[in-house]
C-alpha cells in the first residue's frame, strides 16, 4: 500500500500523517507513507483542501483529519481486494 498525506505543513497536516502511521501500526501494516508539501503536486494530483490523504493514488479524504479509528477502517477497506462480480450468476 502506498500512501499520500498532502498538506502544506500546517498543524493539521502534521496531525494527518501521525494518525495515519499510529493507524498503520495498529493494523500492523506495512505502507510507503510519503509526505507532499508542493503546491503544483497537489493540484496535479486532483487535491483541493488540505489535509488530504490517497492511498494506491485514489484520493480518499480531503479537508479532514479523521480519528485512528476511522483510518484503520479506511485502510482495511483499501486493502480488501474487490471481487470481480459474474453475471448470468
């Protein structure tokens, strides 16, 4: 899993990128976490409030820093594989 948190710096972006490797942590996740500060990078990548997070480059939160709790099922969900549906099953 590779995961973005984009923010300038601030104190909410700094809390998004603690929540979100205490959060890997309890899942006991390995995970790239890189921290995006450049303007030109964030719009590039579709961001337009900060703090944002994407994981595998899909955009998944954004003007929000949301508790532990609620990363650890973000990140579940993220890396649950989606089964392919069958029609005509």
């Amino acid at each position: 899993m590779r995961i973005k948190v984009y923010g300038p710096g601030c104190v909410r972006c700094k809390q998004l990128e603690a929540s979100t490797r205490e959060a890997l942590a309890v899942l006991g996740e390995a995970a790239e976490v890189e921290k995006v500060e450049d303007i030109t990078l964030m719009a590039q990548d579709g961001v337009l409030r900060t703090p944002a997070l994407a994981i595998d480059g899909k955009l998944v939160l954004q003007g929000r820093v949301p508790g532990v709790r609620e990363l650890t099922a973000i990140f579940t969900k993220a890396r649950t594989p989606v089964s392919p549906s069958h029609p005509g099953e």
